[in-house]
C-alpha cells in the first residue's frame, strides 16, 4: 500500500558529518523501501516499521525543502546532502511520480552538493540535473581542497552473486546492473564508489568473496569501497533478525547456527568479527589500488 504523506521537515542536519559517508545533511522523499532486502536494518531498529507494507511518498517535501535550503543556503551553511540514508530515492515510483528528480532540481537552486545512495539504475534518468550539480555546487570549505567533485553516488551491495541477491535482496535491481549504472556515471564524470553493506557473514563476507567483490569494484571504475557488517535488529515477523534467519534456515541451513552464535549477545557480531573485516577489507582494498574511504 502505497500512502501520501505531509511532512514538516525533510533535510535534517547532522551535529558533525559522517565519516564515511560526509553527510552534513540527510534527505529522504520517501518513507520505507519497495526493495524488501532480508537484511534491512530499518526494519526492527529504533528507525522502526514495516517498510515494504508502508512505503509513504513525501508529498509536499519540494516545498518544505526549498524552506529549508533558502535558509541554510541564506547562512552559507553549505554541505554535503545524503540522498537514500534511509530509504532508496529510485525506487520503482519514482520513474512515473519523479520526487527524487524535483528534489534534485531544488538542490541544484540552491548550489548543495550531494552524496547519493541507491540500487538502482533509474538514476540515469537525473544525468541531466547530476551534472549540473556537479559543475556548479558550493562544497563547504574543508572539503574543497580533498574533494574534486560536488556529485558522489554510491551503490549498494551485499553480494555480487546475482542469484544470492534474489533471495537477501529480491525487490532490488541486479548486482550486474548496479556495477554497470556505476561505470556510466564514472563515465559521466562524477565521484562513484560501492557501499558492500552489509556482506553477510559466511556468504559474501570470506576473504574469497570479499576478493571477488573488491576486484569486481575496480573493475567497474569505482573510485572507492566502504565495508560494513550485518547488523539483525528485532523479534517480530516482519523485523530483520527474524526474517533474516528465517531465510538462512531456507536456503542454508549449514550456516544457520554459526550465523545464530555470531548475533547471541547483540545487534552485531562481536568485536573481533569487525576487526577482521576491516583488516581484510583494507588489505584487499591495497591490493587492488582503491580507496577504501572516500576521501
Ligand atoms: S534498499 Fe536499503 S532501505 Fe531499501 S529495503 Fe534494501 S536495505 Fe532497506
């Protein structure tokens, strides 16, 4: 069921940007996700929801945005805007209704520069406004000297096996197709990169995949690679912890106890499964000569 909602503010500022993905603002046009990955954390984390049963659309988000940004843009409180922090701004909708395009066009006005997040080659169809962005943005100050780009856009992946992905992600566009979305824009000229978020543990996060996956990364242009871990909230039907080990009994069974020990004790796996994804991750990333940051 699809609903139409009224919001009172839709840019919400951030105290400090992000490291990893230098938001200094985030931004939403939609509420849930039509994409139903097994895996996503909204669903039974404090962010709450069922998210595929309730995708809202952000009716009068245009307008409530350009309040917002004449303001900061008034204060030269210029920064990066993160587009999908919490919801993916291609989602199938979005081809007809174009929410995300009006925002974009908004931002454009306004000279914001921005960090996009998605799955989705609909993307392409904002080519027009992306690289208007891109040649015209105001980065805060900091930023311009490490920063040669006022449009980054990054991809998704928890796997790159196309046939995993249909079962963890199964309303999302293909891996394949995602890789080739961000080789276009590479072309275009923009900052790309690849969010491997979440791999999952005993599928795609093992030396081997991750391998595979990084080398598949620079293989398709992308300028850098974030790696972050399965994190399993709730304990309702519809949260991920539930349905996430729900699928594992399903489809693998074999891993299904191990995975179960991993998340005994919390949202996460313990610290010593982080630090070993991160030292594999780094020492991949080395090896193929890509940024595993994206400044
Ligand atoms: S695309 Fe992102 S927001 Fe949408 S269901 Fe998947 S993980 Fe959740």
């Amino acid at each position: 069921m699809i609903k139409e909602i009224q919001v009172k503010s839709v840019l919400n500022k951030h105290k400090k940007r992000d490291d990893w993905f230098l938001e200094n603002y985030t931004l939403n046009p939609y509420s849930g996700c039509s994409f139903n990955c097994i895996y996503c954390y909204i669903q039974g984390s404090k962010y709450g929801g069922d998210h595929s049963n309730n995708l809202s659309i952000k009716v009068n988000a245009p307008e409530i945005l350009i309040k917002q940004l004449k303001n900061r843009a008034f204060k030269r409180e210029y920064g990066i805007i993160v587009v999908g922090s919490s919801t993916d701004p291609y989602l199938p909708i979005e081809e007809n209704l174009g929410l995300t395009r009006e925002l974009l066009q908004i931002i454009y006005r306004f000279k914001f520069p921005v960090h996009i997040i998605t799955k989705s080659n609909l993307i392409l169809k904002d080519l027009d406004i992306l690289r208007k962005i891109n040649a015209s943005a105001n980065l805060p100050s900091d930023l311009k000297t490490k920063l040669n780009h006022n449009v980054i856009v990054s991809f998704s992946f928890s796997t790159i096996d196309n046939k995993l992905a249909g079962i963890f992600e199964p309303g999302a566009p293909s891996p394949r197709e995602r890789l080739q979305t961000m080789q276009k824009l590479k072309e275009e000229g923009f900052l790309v990169g690849a969010n491997l978020m979440p791999v999952l543990p005993f599928l795609s996060d093992t030396e081997v995949n991750l391998d595979k996956m990084i080398k598949e990364m620079k293989y398709h242009d992308a300028d850098f690679v974030l790696v972050g871990g399965l994190t399993l909230f709730g304990d309702k039907s519809t949260d991920c912890k539930v349905r996430y080990f729900e699928i594992l009994d399903k489809y693998f069974p074999e891993i299904s106890d191990k995975t179960r020990k991993l998340f005994r004790n919390s949202f996460y796996p313990p610290k010593n499964y982080q630090q070993v994804l991160s030292e594999r991750s780094e020492k991949i990333c080395r090896k193929y000569g890509i940024k595993n940051n994206i400044i």
